[in-house]
C-alpha cells in the first residue's frame, strides 16, 4: 500500500515541469474567456461607433438600391459598383473586425501568458493510436467540455429566444420604419440582445477559468518518485556528488603535498598538527601557510619534510595557532609575525650551522604566540582553578 500510494500524483508540478509544458504548447485556456472577450469587445465598438457605423451601413445600402437608365443599359457599371459597395462595407466593419481580432488575440493571454514555440507542430504519431483518441473522447476534459457545450447552447440560446419573444413586436414593427429609422432601431435590439448574451456568458466565464485553471495544474501533477528523481537530474546523484568531493578533496591534497618539499619549515604540535611555511621577501610580505593537517595528514606531511630535508620544530602553541588561524595558501596573521620571525631566524641559523659548522643555534621555545590565538591555552587559562 505503501508502494502504491507514494505512486499517486499528489504533488504540484515542478518548475521544471512547468516550463516543460509551456515549452510543449501546454498552458492552461479557457474558450469561454475567449468568447466572452470577443462579444464584449464587438458590443464596446458597437456602443462606441454604433452611430457612425450604422450610418454608413445606410448609405451604402441607399447607394446599392438605387439606379439609373445608363447603368442598366451598361451590366459592367454594376460590377463596378458592387466592387465600390464592398469595399465600403469593408471600410464600415474594420473597426468592428480589429476589436474583434484583437480580443481573440490577446484573451488567451490572461491565463496562460505569450507563449512562441514550433512544438506542437513536430509530428506526433502517437496521436494516430485508437486507443489513445478513445480515452481522450471520453476523459474528464472531454466530458467536461461536452457539458460546458450544453450548457452554454442552452443558456445562450435560451437568453436569445427569450429575447427574441420579449421583443417580437418591435422586430415585427421594423419593416413599416424608415431605413434610417429601421436601422438605428435594429442596432437598439442587437445591443440589447448582444447585453444579455455577455451577461449570460459571464457566469459560464466564472465558472470555466477556476475548474481550467485546475485541470491545468492537476494534469501536471508529479508522483514523490518524479520529484526524487528530477531532483537527482537536476542537481546530480549524492553517491556521484559524493565521489567527485571526494576525487576534489584528493587532488588538492596532493597539490598541497607536493608544495611541502618547498616548504621553509615544518612547524608541529608534534603530531597532532603540523603547518608547513615558506617565505620569499622577493615576492612576499610575510611568510604563507603552503600546506597544513591534522593526525595523518600531519604525519605525512612530517614524513615528506624528512624525505626532503626540510627543517621540522616542534613549537606547539605556533602550530595550533598557525592551524586554526591562518588559511592554506594565505599569508599568517599579522599577530603572528613576531612568532614566525623567531622561527625563519631559527631555520637560517640552522641552515648556516648545517653548511658553514659553527656554533648550533637554539630552538626557540617560548614564542610570542596570542593567548587567544591557541585554542588549548586559551581553554587551560579559561578553566575555573582547582580548590585547595
């Protein structure tokens, strides 16, 4: 039970899966939005330019009903004319089909954004499979357009036939009015009707962006294995993260070992800590951390300076203090230089003694090392006294 409920799609798609689906073409929309924006936006224009609309729809039709002797007698004149009469007609609907146009164009951008991609033009033959066409026909989103599809034939037709009966006189009473009456009082009832039409279409409009909307997101949900694993995707398997820190931390461990042999001196707790330093005043301010560890690290770096003759003291405090203050590659801490200059004195003497012979020098033990700079000493002089 356990296996198959982790299987259920319970979580909420990914951004990843998100912009997958907007890279597909899939983006949640809403027909009847569309459909309610394109009636409102033709009823704004008619409300707007209805005058001047209607108008011109008068004129062209005066000119188109009337004649003269010399234009029947020439059929080529009335080709003409119906040429002139359409292109009119054309120039009286424009404002009526841009608003139109543009509605359609931009209403679809209310849920789902601008959206460009070839996509959904790849072929997809999967779409040819029977069996796949049947259980779309009769999915939740086939059945559920299918109502909507009743449901907004009833409501619109019913609101229209209500209409139609309310003001069946005065659409009977149309053809005894003027043309220029007739018209205006036709545009009266198409704004009515096309009133209650929207007004109707809203509650489909509230209704179908909500449950959109949440189809939309439901059809994308993920399984907790989808998420696992695009998360491993997405971000790299932790046994392979794991191995490449690993691989990392080696190499530049061996870096580091390779720069004891260049080392100046070795300073050391004795084992548990050993710090390897070197100075050039040519290129250097003061004296850098090349190589640093602790236990076994400490141990082989030892062992390397010894391979390499490389001057190793034992300076406790120093070591601790240069261990957990000073960064690998880094100069040491300005309150350490007197410290490490006792300490490089010490080395030059001591490389002088080892080729020229003379007196040997004396290894510096009581360096000039903060208090608060040596964890273990700053502990000891922080611990209450023993009572008497």
């Amino acid at each position: 039970m356990a296996e198959d409920s982790d299987q259920e799609r319970t979580e909420d798609a990914s951004p990843r899966r998100l912009e997958e689906a907007r890279r597909k073409g899939n983006i949640a929309r809403s027909r009847e939005l569309v459909t309610f924006a394109v009636l409102m936006s033709g009823l704004s224009t008619l409300v707007f330019m209805g005058d001047r609309f209607f108008a011109q729809l008068a004129q062209i039709a005066r000119k188109s009903l009337t004649f003269d002797r010399a234009q029947l007698r020439h059929p080529q004149q009335m080709v003409e004319l119906l040429q002139q009469f359409s292109f009119d007609a054309l120039q009286a609907f424009m404002p009526f089909l841009l608003a139109v146009t543009l509605a359609a164009a931009l209403a679809p951008l209310l849920l789902g954004g601008w959206l460009f991609t070839t996509e959904p033009l790849t072929p997809d033959f999967s779409k040819l499979d029977p069996m796949g066409g049947l259980k779309r026909m009769f999915s939740v989103s086939a059945l559920s357009e299918m109502l909507k599809a009743i449901l907004k034939s009833g409501l619109i037709g019913g609101v229209a036939v209500y209409v139609i009966w309310k003001e069946r006189g005065e659409f009977i009473g149309l053809s005894a009015e003027s043309l220029e009456s007739s018209f205006a009082h036709t545009a009266h009832l198409v704004g009515f009707t096309m009133e209650m039409v929207i007004g109707s279409m809203i509650l489909l409009v509230v209704f179908d962006v909500p449950f959109q909307l949440w189809n939309y997101n439901r059809s994308l949900r993920m399984t907790k294995e989808e998420l696992r694993q695009e998360s491993k995707e997405s971000e790299g398997d932790p046994h392979i993260k794991g191995r490449i820190r690993a691989m990392q931390r080696e190499a530049a461990r061996r870096r580091m070992m390779a720069e004891v042999p260049k080392a100046d001196v070795i300073v050391t707790n004795p084992t548990h800590y050993a710090v390897a330093l070197r100075y050039q005043s040519s290129s250097m301010a003061a004296p850098a951390v090349v190589a640093k560890g602790a236990h076994l690290v400490a141990e082989r770096i030892i062992e390397l300076a010894r391979e390499n003759n490389v001057a190793i003291l034992r300076t406790p405090p120093f070591a601790r203090a240069l261990y957990f203050n000073a960064e690998l590659g880094q100069e040491i801490p300005a309150r350490l230089y007197t410290a490490a200059a006792e300490v490089l004195a010490y080395v030059y003497q001591l490389k002088h003694y080892q080729s020229e012979g003379g007196i040997a020098p004396t290894e510096p033990d009581q360096l000039p090392v903060p208090l608060d700079m040596d964890p273990e000493t700053k502990a000891q002089a922080s611990a209450p006294a023993a009572p008497e």
